[in-house]
C-alpha cells in the first residue's frame, strides 16, 4: 500500500482554555486519506466536523496525537512548505475587496514568490490552469464582490488550487448554493481527485451529494468515534441511519434519502412505467401512503398510469369503478376521496 497523503494517529481534538481545563471533543482518531480520492466528513450539528477540519489544517493544535502530511509531522513543516502540500477552503464569505477573480487565485502562488510577489512566467500558467480546472476562465476579469455565491466557491477552489497543493480541504463548499450548483461544485471536487491525483476532504451536510459522489465517507457522531468506510458499506451496515436517526425521520436504504416518517394513512397498489409512475410513487409515499409494486400485495385501491398520446393518464379503480385523471394533482385528489371523503381536495 502506497504512502497515504494524510493520516492521523490517536489525535484528539477539542479546546484547551489558559488554564489547564480541556474539553475533548473527539479522541482515539486513527484516518488515512489516499490519493485520488475525495472523502465526505459528515455528522450532526455540534459533533466536531469543523474542529477536525481546522485541526487538520495546522490551524488549531491537536489536543493530543499526530498527524502527518506525507509522511511528515504537520507542525514540524514551515509555513511555506505545509502551504505547498495543502490546500484550504473555509466556509467563512471571503471579503476581498475590489480584487478581481484572476487577482485573486494569484494568490494562491504566494509560497512560490519572492518578498515582492512578483509572478512570473510560470506562475501566471498556474494561475491559468486553476481556473480552468475549476471551469472560471472566462471570470477572471470580474471582480469577487461581484460574483455569485457558485461563481465565488470556484474562485476560492482555484485559489487553493494555485498553491499546487497534495491535498485539498474544504468546510462546507456548499453551503450557500442552489441545488444544481451544489452538484456542479461536487462534480469539479470529485474530477479534480481524479484527474490530478490529490486527495479531496470536505465536510458537507449534503448527505445524498456524499452518498452518491464519495469514495469513503468519515462518519462523526457526537463524541465519536469516527468510522470511515465506503458509503454503500455504512448503509449496509446501519453506521450511516445511526448517526443521523431522529425523531419523526427515517433513512430510506432502498432509495438513499431521508424521509419524514408519517403514520400509515392507507395502502395504495401501483403500476406503471417511467417517470410518471416513479413520481407518482413519490407523492403517494408522502401523504403518507404504503405504495405496492406489481408483485406486493393487494389492496382496496389500485392506480395505473398510461401513456395515451404522449401524455400520462393516471386510473383508479376502486370498489370496482373506474375513473381517469389527467393531472397527477387531480388523481391525489381522487385518492384521498377513496379514503378521506368527507376532506378531500
């Protein structure tokens, strides 16, 4: 087994005041983090995913253990050295005044530069190839305060990237984006350990991003202690649905989401194909209905959806009648008249 870029032995974490008091968060920390592989840190609020981020970092002192990057102790590397071999984004907004996006990831090229900053040649090919890996070459020229919160993470993510760094941490990436551009910062994460063969940690509260996109998982209860693993390999084994269990939410190891748990409200047969029935499935589930497949058992109400002319049509038979909807809305209406009459619509 090759060296790993990051590992950890018996590290505890936490805060140490001016007197001797200590306040352990996590202990008994034993990781590797390999090259080419990008890792979710997941856990509840509180557990310690951002003290573990920080200390890993070099900027806050472990409480006790080591950890070393490649191979070296962490706090015996210069400044200048630790900043060549790792590579920080935080969720803190940045506040970088009128510098523009290529100013910037410039630098991200200051363990590299004289006492002046002077840049040369190669350094601004760097600089060139740390926006387009994170796909922001055409945002050089605007500046930073202008950006979109998706627009300002790439441009943070090619700064770090400027440094040339081994391994790359990251809390939280996507905290203050949209949907489709947490999914685009993840896509660039898990590319750029791929193809560059560094190792990528981030702490996330996206757990269906972290499921479907990372290589290991690190699972942080509170108090620990940390279990690391594939992700398909925590769901299989329960580690996953324990650290995140709650009252009224459930884990759903068939679909790989979270759901509210509802009281059962009634049983509901389904068939059909496609979207349309997937979707309908779905809106059934939370009304709170037990839906059957085709091969589950029978029950009072039973809904197919067809293709007629292109266009989904969802029946339902009940007490042997029949009645077609052409909106999915108006068949939930109908569902609930079959069991709710008197609330219904």
């Amino acid at each position: 087994m090759s060296e790993p870029l990051l590992e950890t032995h018996d590290l505890a974490i936490g805060y140490q005041s001016r007197s001797t008091t200590r306040r352990v968060v996590v202990a008994s920390i034993n990781l590797r983090l390999e090259a080419g592989e990008l890792v979710c840190l997941l856990g509840p609020n509180g557990a310690g995913k951002s003290t573990l981020l920080r200390t890993l970092a070099g900027m806050q002192a472990p409480l006790q253990g080591q950890i070393q990057i490649m191979g070296t102790d962490l706090y015996r590397l210069s400044p200048i050295d630790r900043a060549r071999r790792l590579g920080v984004v935080l969720t803190d907004r940045a506040e970088v005044g009128a510098l523009s996006v290529r100013a910037l990831v410039a630098l991200g090229r200051y363990p590299y530069t004289d006492w002046a900053g002077r840049l040369t040649a190669a350094d601004e090919i760097c600089i060139d190839q740390a926006l387009a890996a994170v796909g922001a070459t055409a945002l050089a020229l605007r500046l930073f305060g202008q950006l979109s919160d998706g627009e300002r993470q790439k441009a943070l993510i090619a700064r770090a990237l400027a440094q040339e760094p081994n391994l790359l941490l990251l809390d939280e990436p996507t905290a203050f984006l949209d949907w489709p551009r947490r999914v685009e910062i993840m896509g660039i994460l898990r590319r750029l350990a791929r193809e560059s063969g560094r190792a990528v940690l981030l702490s996330t509260h996206d757990l269906d991003l972290a499921l479907r996109g990372a290589d290991r998982l690190w699972l942080l209860p509170p108090g620990g202690p940390i279990r690391a693993g594939m992700p398909e390999e925590l769901v299989l084994d329960g580690a996953f649905q324990a650290v995140f269990e709650s009252a009224g939410v459930e884990f759903d190891s068939h679909g790989g989401h979270f759901k509210v748990h509802n009281p059962a409200r009634g049983c509901v047969d389904l068939t059909g194909q496609g979207l349309p029935a997937l979707w309908t499935g779905r809106a059934l589930e939370r009304e709170g209905f037990i839906v059957n497949g085709p091969d589950g058992p029978r029950s009072a109400l039973h809904i197919e959806v067809h293709n007629q002319s292109g266009q989904p049509i969802w029946r339902l038979r009940h007490a042997e009648t029949w009645q077609d909807y052409p909106t999915l809305s108006q068949a939930m209406s109908g569902v609930k008249a079959c069991f709710f009459p008197a609330i219904a619509g």
